[in-house]
C-alpha cells in the first residue's frame, strides 16, 4: 500500500488511541486541545492491542467510515473493552499493552478459478484477506503472515475464524478479498 498517512500522523494516532483508553479507564484527563496532525481522511482502521508480544484485542473495519482519527478512536475503545474473545482490559494492565494500528486500503475482490490459482495469487506479508461464505466471513490483517507464513495454514485459520469447516477455501470457493495495510506501532514498553 502507498503511504497514506505520514509518520507523524501515525505518531498522533498511536497518541490519541492511547489517551482514548486511558481516559475511559479513568486514568487520565480529557484532552483539552485539538492535536493538529491528526488526519481527517477517510480510511478504514483496525486498532490491535498486544500485551507481552501475544493478543489482547483487535478490533476495526474494513470500509471507511469517517475519518480515520474517529474509526481509530472508536475501534480502540472496542479493542479494549469489546473484543469477545477477552475480557476488558484493566487498569494495571494498560502500561503493558502496546497499540498497533492498521490503516487499511479499500478491499478488492480477488478472482480465482480454484484453489490452486488462490494459493498462487495470494501474497503473504502483503494482502489482508477477508474471506465471506454462506453469510460467515472472517479477516486477517497482513501482519497475520508473520503468524501463519504457510499459504494453506493461513486459509485454513481464516476458514475457522469464520466459523465454517477448515477447508472450505479449497472445496466451496469462498468470496475473497484482498487489501493492504499501512501499519503504525508504539515503541515495545
């Protein structure tokens, strides 16, 4: 994906997502100020929280909607306080996790004759992939690759996290799409 956003967009993103949770937490003060380089553009955002290198939430969408200072703001929020698979995140946790935040190109449907020419056309480190099938549908954000490099592992895991058998991406030729993601990260705490 083409740069989008500069560093110091980024830089205020990460700022803001993290004041956003702070202040819910009730750890900090409202900020009083507009911070200038916060970007009003409109892009889709994913919010990840990791704590200790492993998951702690992650949540986003995949279609503008509104600028991205508000979809980071929103979907941080959801990543700490509303991803199902986690409990809400605490007080004393919040110094241990570290915000990542994905700012996403718009997805493209990606056509393949079978699950062969998919495999040959998807490029790991690179795509996000969502895959859709009889009303379930599932994402992984590119950083993903680094997680599961392996083509047909990585389909497999999408597959599940759909909730669908893990091989439906090779038997029942699923929906998908492709897009990539400019990624900003806070420095390790």
């Amino acid at each position: 994906m083409d740069t989008v956003l500069t560093r110091e967009q980024g830089a205020a993103l990460l700022k803001h997502a993290r004041r956003v949770i702070a202040e819910r937490l009730g750890i900090a003060e409202p900020e009083t100020g507009a911070d200038e380089v916060l970007p009003d553009e409109e892009y889709a955002a994913f919010v990840t929280l990791k704590k200790n290198g492993l998951l702690r939430g992650c949540i986003g969408n995949l279609s503008a909607a509104g600028s991205v200072t508000e979809a980071v703001e929103r979907n941080a929020v959801n990543a700490a306080f509303a991803d199902p698979r986690f409990p809400a995140l605490t007080a004393e946790e919040f110094e241990e996790v570290e915000i990542d935040i994905s700012v996403l190109s718009t997805p493209q449907r990606l056509e393949y004759r079978d699950a062969q020419d998919l495999l040959e056309k998807l490029r790991p480190g690179i795509d996000g992939v969502t895959l859709s099938h009889h009303g379930a549908s599932a994402t992984f954000l590119p950083q993903v690759w680094e997680q599961l490099p392996d083509k047909e592992q990585f389909l497999n895991h999408l597959c599940q996290k759909a909730g669908l058998d893990s091989t439906s991406w090779r038997d029942e030729h699923p929906e998908i799409e492709v897009y990539q993601a400019q990624c900003f990260e806070e420095e390790k705490r």
